[in-house]
C-alpha cells in the first residue's frame, strides 16, 4: 500500500474539488475560465467557505485575485436554482471579510467585483453554455417592476464536445472531464460502482490522467467517487421514473405523492452514506496500521 496515499473525513467533498483547492490548480483554471494570464499562485487568494467555519454554508470553490471573487460550482445536474446559492454564497464571504469596514461610514467603501460559474458534465443533454438569473425565481407579478437585485451565473459544459478551447487551456479540467467519462464507460463493463471506480482509477493512473494527484490520493478518490457516481446514478432513476409516471400531469396529488415518494427513497440514499462514512473511517485504521 502507497505510503502517500491520504484520507480525511469530508467524504462528501467531490473529487472537482480536492483537484483545484490547491493555489497553482485553481490559478489554471481561473485562467481558463477569463482568459488572463496570471502567473503567481501567490496573488491568488482561496476564499471558499468552510461548514465549519461559516453557519454550515459550504461552496465548492472560489477565489479572489486582483478584487475580482471567482466563485466556482461543480454540477452533474442541472440546477436553476444556483442563482440563490451563488447569492447566499457571495453574501457570505463579503459578511466574513468585509464586515466592519466602515459600511456605516459615510466614505464609499470597495468590494470585489464577483463572477459565478457552474461547470456542468451531467449526462442530461445541455448547451455549451447557458445563463441563469436569479430574476427568473422570482413570482411573477404583473406589469413591468423594475428589478433592484439580480444576479447572473453561468453554467458551462465541459462534456466531451463542449468547450474545447476552455479545457485546452486548463490541462487538469480536461483530464478531470476524462476520468469521469472513464468511471462511466466502466460502469457499462462492470456490476458495480466499486469495480468501475477502481478501474477507472487505475486505468488513468497507466495513462498519465491525474497520474500524481490519483497516486497520492488514490483511496480518497475512490470513496469520494463512490458516493458521486452513486448520487448520479439515483438522480437519473428518479428522472426516469418521474417520466415514465407521468409526473408532469399537472396534479397536484400527483405532485405530492411523487415528493414523499423521492423523500423516502432520499433517506434510503442518506442511510447509505452513512455506511459509506463508516466505511471510510475502517480504511483509514487499515491505513494508519501500515504507516
């Protein structure tokens, strides 16, 4: 057993993540994404909330270089709710680090200037990219009200096929987008998530995918795997058996009944997660009696 090999507790955290919260990764990627050329990891600040720092609120990433804050989202399902993420997130982070400095004042003070990107690679079929505002949540009223708060983000898809160039400039995006179509494609091979995942992993490792990062953290990944490709795979059952009843009838008792229905299948899902922690904490003892 790798002696580097690493495992924490945030099992939850998506392999997305672990990838780009390390400054010369992220600093890539923010490159990419606005087509700058920063070249010191030092410049760039990691700004992203932690559960356990702030009121339980967790964002997968973000960043603030130059007074513009970067706040970067991983999606395997479409969302239109992010806008009121994304505005729960940013209000957060400007309470956290800028509260106190004489907002009260009469002197203008100065924020940074926030961006927000969703990178979608979900198997729902989606356009390379698409906007969604947080206006678009609101209730509809009639006439034409003025709207005092808004907020855009944009959603990306890095699915083989879409947004070449980004993921051109952006090595570790490009091979992350390729380990996940290696997961997939072995989940078509093999019985389980398990098998495929470690296939996967192995096979990108032989082939120089995230070769380093999968080495030194090859059991993380896995577990953190597990519980992604796992939660893909209960969502699409739920899309297609909302299609196949026939969700969409417009009744309400249909409605209804099919939520509790998802709910309880949703705990069923929870319970395994837990197993799935329990699971991990077994292998970090294994782990540390080889140490």
């Amino acid at each position: 057993m790798d002696k580097n090999i690493t495992v924490d507790n945030n099992y939850k955290d998506s392999v997305f993540r672990m990838i780009f919260r390390e400054k010369e990764a992220l600093l890539s990627l923010y490159n990419a994404v606005n087509g700058t050329e920063y070249d010191n990891p030092d410049e760039l600040k990691i700004t992203t909330l932690e559960n356990a720092v702030f009121l339980g609120i967790k964002n997968d990433i973000s960043c603030l270089i130059d007074m513009r804050l970067s706040l970067f989202e991983h999606q395997s399902t479409v969302n239109p709710n992010m806008p009121f993420r994304y505005l729960k997130y940013v209000s957060a982070q400007l309470e956290r680090d800028y509260s106190g400095k004489k907002e009260y004042g009469y002197k203008r003070i100065t924020l940074p200037r926030p961006s927000f990107v969703t990178f979608y690679n979900g198997t729902e079929k989606q356009p390379e990219r698409v906007e969604f505002k947080l206006s678009d949540l609101y209730e509809r009223t009639s006439g034409n009200e003025e709207i005092n708060l808004e907020l855009i983000c944009v959603q990306l898809n890095i699915n083989t096929g879409y947004n070449e160039k980004l993921k051109e400039s952006c090595k570790l995006l490009a091979e992350y987008v390729e380990f996940v179509n290696s997961v997939r494609g072995n989940k078509k091979i093999y019985k389980t998530t398990e098998e495929a995942v470690k296939a996967a992993v192995d096979e990108c490792i032989m082939d120089g995918i995230l070769a380093d990062f999968l080495r030194r953290n090859k059991a993380m990944v896995y577990m953190k795997s597990l519980y992604e490709f796992d939660e893909e795979g209960y969502k699409e059952v739920l899309r297609e058996e909302s299609y196949e009843d026939g969700f969409s009838d417009g009744t309400e008792n249909g409605r209804r009944e099919q939520r509790e229905a998802d709910e309880a299948e949703m705990q069923q899902y929870r319970e395994q997660n837990e197993r799935y922690k329990e699971e991990i904490e077994h292998l970090k003892a294994q782990l540390a009696a080889l140490v």
